[in-house]
C-alpha cells in the first residue's frame, strides 16, 4: 500500500490534497503542500508522523502559521497543523497546555483561575507548539521565564524535558528545526487578583497595538542582532516602504514585512535579501531571520 493508500485508510485525520498554504500562514501567501492534515489527538499525531518515516514522506509540523514563509512552489510532503489539539487543563499545581492551543486561549484560562506570569505574551497569534519552539516573547519576558517542563513525541515515544534541558535562549529552542514535535507544556504561575491580570493584559495588548503595524505579517522578520535593534537598523537604513512586488517594509515598524493580495514568497523572500544586503553593507551587521523557510527558495 502506499502512503496515500494508508492515509486515507488507517489516519481518521482529515487530510487534504494540494492544500494552498496561504490559508494557513499569516503572510498569506506560498504554494501548495502535497498533504495537509490537522489532527486532534497524540494518536492521530503518531500515526501520521510514523507513516511518513515509514514511506519516506517529508513532514513538517506547524502551529498557527505566524512566523512561516512556504515557497511558492509548494512543499513536496505532509504539513500537519496541530491548532485541533488544543485544551488546556490543570496537571497538579500546574497550567499545562497542548502544543495547539491558542497562546490568548492559556491566556484566558489563566485570567479564569486568577494565576499571573503570560500577560505580556497576549496578543501574539501563536499556538502554545510555536511559542514553546520559537521561545517567543515580547516586552522583555519569554515564554520560557514560566514552564517547567516540555512534553515532545519523537519516534513513537513520549518524552519529557524539563526547562533545563530545552536550550531555550533568544527565540530558540532544542526543538526548532529538529524532527521532535511539541506536544504540550506546563507552566508555573503564581496566584494573583483577576482584575489585576486583566489590568496587565489590557496594558500588554496596549503597548503592542501602539508599536505593531496592522495588515499580513508574520511579526519580526529578523531577530535583534547583539547590541543592536533590527527595525531601528533598517529604519536608518531608509528602508521603511520599501516595495517589491507586493510585499511592503512596514512604514510603521521596520522589522514587519506586509503583504498585500497581489504577494507571492518569492517577493517576500527577495525583500528579506535585500533588506540583509543592505544593513550588512551600510552597517557591516548581518541580520539573520527569525521567520522560518519551509520549501525551497
Ligand atoms: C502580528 C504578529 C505578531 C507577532 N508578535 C510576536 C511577538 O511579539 N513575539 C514573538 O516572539 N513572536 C511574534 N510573532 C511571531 C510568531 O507568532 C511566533 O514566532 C510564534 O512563536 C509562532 O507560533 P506558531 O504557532 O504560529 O508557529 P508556526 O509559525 O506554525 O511555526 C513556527 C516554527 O515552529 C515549528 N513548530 C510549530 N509548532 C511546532 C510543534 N508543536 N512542534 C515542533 N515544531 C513546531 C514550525 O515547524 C516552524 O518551524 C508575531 C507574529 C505575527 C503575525
């Protein structure tokens, strides 16, 4: 039998064929995976990770598709979207979450049991996977300062790291890049007034819709190099507007690409080429994306 024989057979996942993937990034643009499943459960997640090693099939696993550029020319395997396995429970005196839920959802819960210490990360459009992945944060605070522990499949196996362990550093994990998905993580919060937490929320979701730009992005493009801050480099740089095709330097935020209904990926990416090019040589800084490639380019 072959890989889209057992798929459809043995998967119970709903799966669909050339599935455009701007439906499912936030840049809104690139082409098409040949497989695209969402699965709601470890079991569904195991079978299909376990199919594709056994056929030989790429896979890449995904979140909420904020801080990915697909190729135009599509991805030649299985995208497996985990935004379906998504509650988020007490274990203990713990919050614990699976990899797909809605970082404003753990938010919300954490609102609902007055617990504090994720308010700063409110607003960012991750799923708790990427989050934990990408080490995302904002306003100084990460969403590594508060797990205790991270729970992956990898081969079949469940395993569990505790924060230590995870490498976490500037938007970096062990896990980025690396063929070991995220499937939950727990988090230790402190107990706190609800009206204070609603207080920090609503000041965290303030300061970001004063600094971020409306409109298709996928956040920073590049990460902060040491010392310095991309945006201000390449707002110095003149480059705030810059257009190719129908992708935009943010006039706002000079970190933020926009896209309008005419982008494809490749004026994405030929912007981020440009944009490196140019910093390194009125600055002599190399600027290194934050933005994961998923295909060729
Ligand atoms: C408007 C906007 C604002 C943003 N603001 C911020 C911000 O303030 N701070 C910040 O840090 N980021 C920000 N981002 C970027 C983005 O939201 C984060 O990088 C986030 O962590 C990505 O989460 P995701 O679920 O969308 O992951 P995806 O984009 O789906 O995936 C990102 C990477 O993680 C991998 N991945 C995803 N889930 C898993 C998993 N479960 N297991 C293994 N690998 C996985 C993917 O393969 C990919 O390599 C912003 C983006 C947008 C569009």
């Amino acid at each position: 039998m072959g890989f889209k024989d057992e798929l459809l057979e043995f998967t119970h996942a709903k799966i669909r064929f050339n599935e455009p993937m701007k439906r499912h990034t936030a840049l809104g643009v690139g082409g098409k995976a040949k497989y695209f499943a969402e699965v709601d459960s470890l079991y569904g997640l195991n079978l299909l990770t376990t199919l594709a090693q056994k056929h030989r099939v790429k896979y890449k696993v995904i979140g909420n598709g904020t801080n990915v550029l697909v190729s135009d020319n599509g991805y030649e395997g299985i995208i497996i979207c985990l935004k379906k396995l998504s509650d988020v429970f007490f274990k203990r005196d713990e919050v614990r979450a699976m990899a797909g839920a809605n970082l404003d959802k753990l938010i919300k819960f954490t609102l609902d049991h007055r617990l504090t210490g994720l308010e700063a990360l409110s607003g960012i459009p991750a799923t708790v996977g990427g989050a934990v992945v990408m080490n995302a944060g904002a306003f100084g605070h990460n969403i590594s300062d508060r797990i205790t522990t991270v729970e992956t499949l990898c081969g079949g196996k469940i395993k569990i790291y505790d924060k230590e362990d995870c490498k976490f550093s500037y938007r970096k994990s062990r896990f980025l890049g690396k063929k070991e998905t995220v499937v939950s993580a727990s988090f230790k919060l402190d107990g706190c007034e609800r009206d204070a937490v609603m207080n920090n929320i609503k000041k965290y979701r303030e300061r970001r819709k004063n600094v971020q730009p409306t409109g298709k992005s996928c956040g920073s493009v590049f990460k902060n190099p040491t010392k310095y801050s991309a945006g201000a480099l390449i707002d110095k740089a003149g480059l705030k507007g810059y257009t190719l095709g129908g992708a935009k330097v943010s006039e706002r935020h000079g970190n933020f690409i926009l896209t309008d209904s005419r982008a494809t990926a490749s004026d994405v990416y030929a912007l981020i080429q440009y944009i490196k090019e140019e910093i390194f040589n009125i600055f002599g800084v190399r600027l290194s994306e934050e933005v994961e490639y998923i295909g060729e380019f």
